[in-house]
C-alpha cells in the first residue's frame, strides 16, 4: 500500500536504533565508523568510571598519584594513563601470590 509518502510503511521505526546508526556514518562516504574510545576524560567522567566519588579521584590527583593535565578549571586525564595508574592499586588473587 502505496499513500505517496516517501517512507516505506513495511520499515518499522525504531528512533533509538536510527539515531545510533545516523550518528555512527560519515557525512561524505555514508559509511559506518568504528568506535573510538577517547583519548580524554574529564574527572568527572574519570571518577564514574572507575566507580570512584568526585572527590577521592580529585584527591588522588591532587596527591600526584594519577597524572592529569589542566586547562583553566578543568582537570583532562588520558584514559591510557588513567588506567596504567589505577594497575598500582590493584591487589592480586590470592592464587597469583602463591604461584
């Protein structure tokens, strides 16, 4: 059943599914990108992540214990480094000591 729209009708519109892909293609070649995970965080960004409270992970950046660069206010940190630093607290099963 053809009423002149330019939409199919047999297409089923799913918004979420739609807009996901419309934001995942490239203006000029119309095809899919690959995810790409930031280089940047913010500490915001940086304390959800780990699971932390804002204001542990701003401490522990303020103590020098995980790198982060600054622009005016705003504390950035390289996930690479945000997660090299977090490897320091991290404590081993009980079989990796014993082995």
């Amino acid at each position: 059943m053809n009423d002149g729209s330019k939409y199919d009708s047999a297409v089923a519109f799913r918004p979420a599914r739609n807009l996901q892909a419309l934001a995942n293609l490239t203006p000029r070649t119309g095809s899919m990108k690959q995810p790409v995970e930031p280089k940047f965080v913010n500490a915001g960004q940086a304390a959800a992540i780990c699971g932390l409270k804002y204001s542990t992970l701003r401490r522990m950046l303020e103590d020098g214990k995980i790198p982060f660069y600054r622009f005016g206010k705003i504390r950035m940190l390289k996930a690479s480094e945000l997660e090299s630093a977090l490897e320091a607290y991290r404590i081993a099963p009980t079989s990796e000591v014993l082995s």
